[in-house]
C-alpha cells in the first residue's frame, strides 16, 4: 500500500477526498479513471521523478511543497477527467500554486516545464491501469487528459503574471516610500541613513550623481530608467529626479541619457542626494535648449546673472542696451566671440573654434569692448561681462 493510499504521506497530512463518478455514462472510462486513484500515488512519485531533471535555479522550493502540489494537482487532474466537481480546497489550486512560485522566485519558464510533465504523468499512469484491453478508451479520450493539462497551464500563467505584477507594484511602492523618506528629510540619523541604504541596496557613504529632469523630458527619462533597477526615481512635483552610485568611467556625463536635465556628479554620501538634487533642478532651469546635460560649471553665469539681478536690479542691463543698438548680426558675433573666448581664454583657439584668423579675434574683442565698456582680457571686468551677457539667448546656446 502506499503513503497515500494509508492516508500517511511522506510529509504533512494529506487531505482525505472522495471519488464517486456516481453513475457513469462512460463506465469504461471512469473505470480506468476510478483504477488510477487508486494507485494515484505512483502518479506522485514519477511527476517527482522527472521533475528532479528540472532546475528551479535559485529559487527555494522546499521539498514537501513540491511534493503536496504535486499530489493536489494530479488529484484535481482525476476529479476534471471525470467531469466531477472539484473539492473547495482545490478549486482555488492553479492560483495558490503559481502566487506561490512567483513569491519564491521561481522563473516561469522552468515552472511551466515542470508542469507539462503533468501530461506524461497522467498517460503513463493511465497506460499503466488500461493495459491491453482499454488502450483503445484511453486514446479516444486523449483530449480531456489533453484539456485538463493546459487548462491548468493556462490558468497558471494568468495567476503567476498577475501575482509577478503586484509583487513589481508592491516592490515599487516600497521603494517609493523609501526615497519619500530621502528627499522629505526623514532619515532619522545616521543611523536612519545606514538603515535605508541598506533597503535601499546602496552604500550609505558611497558616491552619487544626480539628474533633475523638468517639462516635456520627465516622460522620456521615465521611460528610459524606469526598469534599470541600478538608478532609483523620484517624482515630486512635476520634476523626475535620478541618482545611482557613481560609477568610474561610466557617469552620465560620459553617456549622455539623451536628453535635457540638470547634473550633479560627485556626490558624497547618500544624506547628501536631496541637497544635490535640488542643485541639479537650478542647473536643469538654466538649460534652455538641446539634449545636453547642464553642469556647474556651464550654468553658473547664468545663476549667477540671476541671483544678481534680484539683488541689483538691472545690473545687466547698460550691456543690454548697448548690445541692442548694434545691428542683429554684429551682435551674434560679438556674443560668439565672448562666449569662446570667455571659455578658452585663448586668442588660437577662440579663432580655430569660430574658423576665423587670429586678428579677426583679437579686432572683435576690441569692438566688444567699445560696445559695452568691458575688457574681456582682464579677468575682474570678464566676470561680470560673462554674467551679463549670460542673459543672452544666443550666448547661452
């Protein structure tokens, strides 16, 4: 007699069920169905057997569970066969088993494998009981044995994506309200920070760098890093922030994602993200056109024009109005020439940047200091030209 059969699996109790076909309008049929519940323990034992051939990589099945699904499923198989209604305890089987395997981490693909045994099973098991004299039942009642497999099949592959999308949903939301936490101050010490570092996957005083997207590039960025589990995203207020361990040699000023945002590199510490995340939104405000990524060192003119003009205001505009007497085109040069050569700071390679000879630099450097009274080869008035011409569209670009 075997485990199951004595009502002794080899593991926790199993359940006690019946199985009455009643009066059968296929009697040989139900015969070989009622003939291998009895031996439905054999049924057990080979789907074990050759699901030992099959890796659930590293996901950690026990043993007894695999062997009590095993043995409800080839239960609920038999019941379906003989056009029985199922026992409550396995009508809602096909959903408990595969929310069961996406929580253990089990890959689809290797769980369905595992399950179209359960054809193999059940025809050997069925052969086993038919012997010579009811092969010919068996194989006009193929579809059912057939039907009964990939209905299971296909209820599974429902339930497991519907269970792998609310664990996704799920992990989301936590990790939601983990950069919550973050970005609203509430860390609670460093011992806070250690604790959601560690949720977070990240090194507590590790190196970061910080994007701030706004406008029209969020759903792009969204887009983009929404599945790279390596950078983490935060949306607050209109404006997508980003930030990911810095790695050397592979920063996003290297990469380029692509498209227009505020950049911070060079991070220290994950309490510090917040505050560069605000400064990467100043430098994102400054950027007015193209997919570049605004860093300090390109936008500080421009911050620092602004911040001026709050507390001076119309510092900038004696340049303005002398700038706007000049006719459109004598103004494009005369930007162009301050934009290289306040960059460069180099006569040779202002010319080689605007393809023009060394003397035509140097003779619209001196109109530009006609123009606006401000000499660009000397450093203190440079400053402040730079940071009013800054306001100029044509010279930001």
């Amino acid at each position: 007699m075997t485990a199951l059969d004595q009502g002794t699996p080899r593991f926790s109790a199993s359940a006690i069920r019946e199985f009455r076909p009643g009066r059968p309008t296929e009697p040989e049929w139900t015969e070989l169905l009622e003939s291998l519940w009895k031996e439905r323990s054999l049924l057990v034992d080979d789907f074990l057997e050759r699901f030992s051939a099959i890796s659930y990589g590293e996901a950690l099945v026990p043993e007894e569970d695999v062997y009590r699904t095993a043995a409800d499923t080839m239960d609920m198989f038999l019941y379906q066969m003989a056009g029985l209604e199922l026992p409550p305890d396995l009508q809602a089987l096909p959903r408990e088993v595969a929310a069961r395997r996406a929580r253990q981490g089990v890959p689809l693909d290797a769980f369905l494998e595992a399950i179209r045994n359960d054809f193999r099973v059940l025809w050997k098991g069925l052969e086993r009981v038919a012997r010579d004299k009811g092969i010919g039942v068996l194989v006009a009642n193929m579809d059912r044995v057939l039907d009964a497999v990939e209905g299971y099949v296909s209820s599974i592959q429902q339930a497991y994506a519907e269970e792998e999308a609310r664990l996704t949903r799920n992990k989301q939301l936590y990790r939601q309200r983990l950069l919550s936490r973050l970005f609203n101050a509430e860390l609670g010490g460093s011992r806070g920070v250690q604790d959601l570092a560690a949720a977070l996957g990240v090194q507590a005083t590790g190196t970061f760098e910080v994007l701030a997207v706004t406008l029209d590039a969020v759903a792009q960025a969204l887009q983009q890093f929404e599945s790279d589990h390596r950078t983490y995203v935060y949306e607050n207020t209109g404006v997508l922030y980003l930030f990911r361990q810095q790695r050397k040699g592979r920063t996003w000023q290297e990469e380029g994602p692509g498209f227009p945002a505020g950049y911070v590199p060079d991070v220290e510490g994950l309490d510090a993200v917040p505050s560069a995340a605000a400064s990467a939104l100043v430098l994102a405000q400054q950027k007015r056109r193209g997919t570049g990524l605004a860093t300090l060192e390109d936008a500080w003119m421009g911050i620092a024009s602004g911040l001026l003009e709050q507390k001076f205001p119309g510092f900038s505009s004696p340049i303005k109005q002398a700038l706007d007497k000049c006719t459109p085109l004598e103004r494009q040069r005369l930007l162009e020439v301050a934009r290289s050569y306040g960059r460069t700071g180099s006569i040779k390679e202002t010319s080689e940047e605007l393809f023009c000879h060394r003397n035509t630099v140097v003779n619209r450097l001196h109109s530009l200091h006609e123009v606006i009274g401000l000499d660009l080869t000397v450093p203190a008035e440079a400053a402040r030209a730079l940071v009013a011409l800054s306001r100029y569209k044509e010279f930001a670009s």
